[in-house]
C-alpha cells in the first residue's frame, strides 16, 4: 500500500473517529433531557418502501443498523479484498503478528464476558459483543497525539483492527442468523453467481454492480442471514485490477468515494441512534450486573490483556515478532485502544439480543460505552505517557 494511501486514509478514519465522540454525546444528551421525546420519535419513524408486492416497512432505527451499515461492510469488504491482495495482509510475515494478536483480542473478551453470564442463557449469546475494534474511534484517540504516535503503530492497529472486521463477518455469518427462508438463499445465491460472472467477464461498471447489490441485500434480508453480510459478497465479487473506462481499478475507485460517506455519515448516524442510553433510575447494581460488566470487562481488561499475551507468545516462539521501533510499552499502550468496541460492539449487541427486552439492550449499550470510554481514556494516557519526548 504506497505510503501516500496510507496517510490519507489514517487522516480519514481519525476524524471520524472524532466525530462518532460527538454523536455518541449528542445521542447521550438526548437521551437525558426533554429531547428524548423527539428522539425516540426520530427512531420509531416508519418507512416503507414498495417494490409491487414486495414492502420493506422498517422503523428508521432498523433501516440505518440493516441498510446503511450494509454500506458499511461493503467498505470493510472492499478494504479486505485489497489488502488481501495486494496491502498488509498479502504477505505471511505481515500479517503473522497483527493475526495472532486479533486472536487473542478476540478469544478473551469472549472468554471474560461468558464467565461473567455463564448463568445466563438470554445474555450469553452476547459473547462476541466485546470481540470487535472501532478502528475509527481508536485512530481518533490517536490522532490527538499528533505526530508522536509511530506510523508503525498506527500501520499495526489498521491491520489489526481490518482482522478484527474480518472476523465479525464471519461470526455474524455462523452465529446471528434467524430462521433460514430456502427461496430467499437461492435467490441470493442466483445474485452472487451473476456478480461473479460479470466480475469473471471484465466488466467494470460499478452501476451494473450495484444494481445486482441491491436485488442481493433485499434477498439477502428476507432470508433470515443478516442483511450486511450482503455488503461483504458484494465487495468480494468487484474486480481489483481490472482497469474502467476512465482508468480506474473500480474497487479501489468506490473505495474511495465511499470512505468519507461512511467516515462522515453512516458510522455518525449509526452512533447516535444506537448510543443513546436513558440513565434515569439507573443504580450502581444496574452497571455492576453481569451483562454490562461482562462487555466492560471484556473490553478493557480482555482486549489489553489477549492481544499482548498472545503477541508475547508469538515474539517469544520466534514465530513473529515487534513491528520494527516499537516497544513492548508502546505495544500495550496501542493494545489498550484496542478496546473501544463502539460502533461495531454496539451492532453485534443489536444482533445478539435482538428481541430481548429494551432494559437488557440498555444494559449492553451501558456496558459497551463504558468498557469504550476506559479504553480511550487509559489508552491515551498510556500512550501520551509511553510517547513522551517523541516529536
């Protein structure tokens, strides 16, 4: 990835992240004030769209969490396949330790927040709530060191947190689907072999892409597989060295132009409908419950801890080893940050608990922001304090 792409993209995705501070707030104060009448209104506006037989009738709340984030996942898609093939993630020896370090961030989290809701079979299908990284709030954090903060580390936590991104689509797929529509699958699966022969064919119209994109969400979304994973196929199926009409690689050309939408707009939106919590009658054995202290827990003390033990086992097995100029201080400082779930914390909650009661959604939500903020706090005193003299 040239140098140049690199800084562009970090520069974006820290400023996004500075933004999704501002929703979160913003959801927080509505939440808490007189405006909770209109935003709760705001979530419960119901859209339909019709399509002949076919009604799409949603509340705007489940409208942004299964169509605009399908625009989410299609850019993580997008970013993957790139890497994948010619980034970070194109070679073993790059992506040996970014890997065994996704693992473990993934595996201890899992593994506090089940210890803590063993009892529980409701909450315990929320197990890989703490799992995920919000890359754009991490790098946000970052972004108020300036300068001082290692491309290296920031290179690291792109690479990381792309892994990370990779493994919730998989889990989504295997563990938060509802009740399987046969008919919808094939039609799926008709979208995907047609996007697959007009990738095989040259063809490089993102349009034409688009508009098979589109038949697969709603086939897709009435099949009972949660409907961003459409996103993901869709990414996979665009050609990367194919050349267009105005010579572009069209993956990397709706990359670009979908990054500050998403950056700028879907991720903000997402934030705001998703984060605002009411704190009225909230009691101190509410925050202590299992579920909220298990994503707590499993953020700020999971993700630190599985992402430097394991990348400590994997240095010390000789099988990977420390980006070049980074300490282990450094590396733990980076690792903290890593856990600000947020936004991807936030969806997995929505397909975890969906149909459980709006107190236990609360609670998640809690416990999300919570374990979020520790993470954002200890990781940029960490940092700050590790960094100290850099320039």
């Amino acid at each position: 990835m040239p140098i140049q792409t690199i800084r562009e993209f970090l520069k974006l995705e820290s400023s996004s992240g500075l933004l999704l501070m501002g929703s979160m707030v913003l959801a927080l104060i509505c939440a808490n004030t007189p405006l909770s009448t209109i935003y709760d209104a705001f979530l419960d506006t119901h859209v339909a769209v019709h399509f002949g037989a076919l009604v799409l009738a949603k509340p705007l709340l489940l409208w942004i969490n299964d169509g605009l984030m399908a625009i989410f996942f299609l850019l993580v898609g997008l970013e993957v396949k790139r890497e994948v093939l010619e980034g970070e993630l194109s070679s073993l020896p790059q992506v040996v330790l970014p890997g065994i370090a996704a693992v473990g961030g993934m595996v201890i989290p899992a593994l506090i927040y089940v210890w803590f809701n063993l009892n529980d079979p409701t909450t315990l299908k929320g197990w890989a709530i703490p799992a995920a990284t919000d890359i754009a709030f991490a790098l946000g954090v970052m972004a108020l060191l300036g300068n001082r903060v290692p491309n290296a580390l920031k290179l690291f936590l792109l690479t990381l947190a792309i892994l990370d991104d990779l493994a919730a689509i998989v889990i989504i797929a295997f563990f938060y689907t509802n009740q399987l529509s046969i008919t919808s699958l094939v039609l799926a699966a008709l979208a995907v072999c047609a996007l697959l022969v007009m990738n095989r064919f040259g063809v490089t119209r993102i349009a034409a892409y688009m508009c098979v994109g589109v038949f697969l969400w709603v086939c897709v979304l009435k099949s009972g597989v949660h409907a961003t994973l459409a996103g993901v196929v869709l990414a996979f199926t665009i050609p990367l060295r194919a050349i267009d009409q105005h010579g572009n690689s069209p993956l990397k050309h709706l990359e670009h132009n979908l990054h500050p939408w998403v950056a700028f707009a879907i991720l903000p939106l997402f934030a705001f409908v998703n984060a605002g919590i009411s704190f009225s009658g909230m009691t101190l054995a509410a925050m202590l419950a299992p579920l909220p202290l298990g994503i707590a827990a499993g953020l700020f003390v999971g993700k630190q801890l599985g992402i430097v033990a394991f990348s400590w086992v994997g240095v010390k097995l000789k099988i990977a080893k420390l980006p070049q100029g980074i300490s282990w201080r450094e590396f733990h400082a980076m690792a903290t940050l890593c856990g600000i779930g947020f936004t991807m914390s936030l969806f997995v909650s929505t397909l975890a608990l969906d149909g459980v009661s709006e107190q236990v959604g609360a609670a998640a939500r809690l416990g999300v922001l919570i374990g979020s903020l520790l993470s954002a706090l200890s990781g940029y005193f960490l940092l700050r304090l590790t960094l100290r003299g850099k320039s």
